[in-house]
C-alpha cells in the first residue's frame, strides 16, 4: 500500500516506521514547505498536520479521490463542511481524536457508564486530560470525545474548560512533561468516588490505529471512525 504522510513531526515519523515494518510504502511526507503533491501516487492518505492545515489536506484528498485518515484535532469547526463534501465526491474519510486501540475501548466503557449513571444526578461528573508540553490544543480531541459521551447519555448540554463551569461538564487540561496522553473520568458524590482512566505508556499505539485504520479502508466509500474499523458495535 502506497501512503502519503500529510505532517512529518513526531507522529508523522511514527507512523511512518510502523507502515515500513507492516510492508507499506510512503510515497510523500509533506509540510508546510512541500510546493507540488502527486496524489494519483498514493493509495492513501495519512494527516497528522497541525491545526491550520489540516482541513485544507483532507478536502484537498478527497477532492482527488484519495481516501483519508485524520488525527489531527483543533479543526472540527470545519468537520461537517468535510463530511459533505466527501459525501458529494463520494470518497472515504475517517477522523479519530484518537487512534489507540485501548482510548477506543475506553470510548465504549465511559458511554456504557454514563448510561449507567444518567439517573444518578447526585453524582457530579469531570473529566481531566494531561498531555506533553508540546501539544498545542486543549482540550484534547480525545477529552471532547469523553465529554461527548457523557453529555448524550446525561443531562449535561455542553462542556467547559475550567472548574467553574457553572453547571457545564467540566474539563482540566494539564501539560506535563513528556506525557503521552492521560484521561480521566471521574463521578463524585459526598460519599463516594468513581473513576475510570486510561494511561498511554507510549505513542506507538496511536500510529499502529492509523495505519489500520489506513489498511482497513482501502476499496471503501464513506465517513467512518474507529468503531467501524474496530467493530466495536
């Protein structure tokens, strides 16, 4: 399989060894700096570009009947304006806030418990995100996905990013370190505590869900995501 890395950071690098070591081909690793794009030589296209790039990447993919993966968060203003057009090119696209294996089980348990507890109002709902000092978003793509699922099995509407949210579902967000990504959900009440988390111990399950989730959609039309990919329902 022949692979386009839109993004060649640290991610882009990562991805890139994993795609070698699985018999795939990058055929381009393309920057800010890249002034002409062969697209009838990749089979797919991988984004993990920066905030300000990403959406004009996966409509430039789309537009030329490449199918696209994306990682990148910070973007998602323009989601739907993506979805329509790859429905109207009728090309593939999936975009996950996170492509580990373990962050996506994760999604099905924090949904499974949130419909657990939606008739518990007592207990009061948060969630904390710590990444590397070098992460430029925050909250975290994958926090949003957490509080997206709390909020639709709750009678929470929205989310904010502070301690104070004034009834909102709050969300902290730290920077620390090298971290690679921790999250946290947590329900509180005066006499208990319940709590799940999930703690990636290093970068490379991020890269290997993007290159399956490469693999997976080859011959595909449509807007996936990683529940699809991982038949997770």
């Amino acid at each position: 399989m022949r692979i386009a890395l839109f993004g060649y950071g640290k991610m882009g690098r990562m991805i890139e060894q994993v795609a070698l070591n699985r018999g795939h081909e990058i055929v381009a690793k393309i920057d800010e700096h890249t002034q002409y794009i062969d697209f009838n030589s990749m089979d797919v296209a991988i984004d993990f570009s920066m905030p300000e790039a990403a959406y004009s990447n996966i409509t430039k993919c789309i537009e030329n009947n490449v199918p696209v993966i994306s990682g990148t968060t910070g973007w998602l203003d323009k989601y739907e304006d993506a979805v329509a057009l790859c429905e109207s090119k009728n090309g593939a696209f999936i975009y996950a806030s996170n492509f580990s294996l373990g962050v996506n089980i994760f999604f099905e348990l924090n949904n499974y418990l949130a419909k657990m507890m939606q008739n518990l109002p007592e207990y009061k709902v948060s969630l904390e995100e710590i990444h590397h000092t070098q992460k430029l978003d925050a909250p975290s793509g994958t926090a949003i996905s957490l509080a997206e699922g709390v909020i639709s099995n709750s009678e929470y509407t929205q989310w904010k990013l502070d301690n104070d949210s004034n009834g909102s579902l709050p969300i902290t967000s730290k920077r620390i370190g090298n971290t690679p990504g921790t999250h946290t959900v947590t329900y509180d009440n005066v006499v208990d505590s319940i709590e799940i988390k999930h703690t990636a111990h290093n970068r490379e399950g991020f890269a290997l869900g993007a290159v399956t989730a490469a693999e997976w959609i080859i011959g595909k039309s449509g807007i996936f995501s990683m529940r699809d990919v991982l038949n997770l329902g």
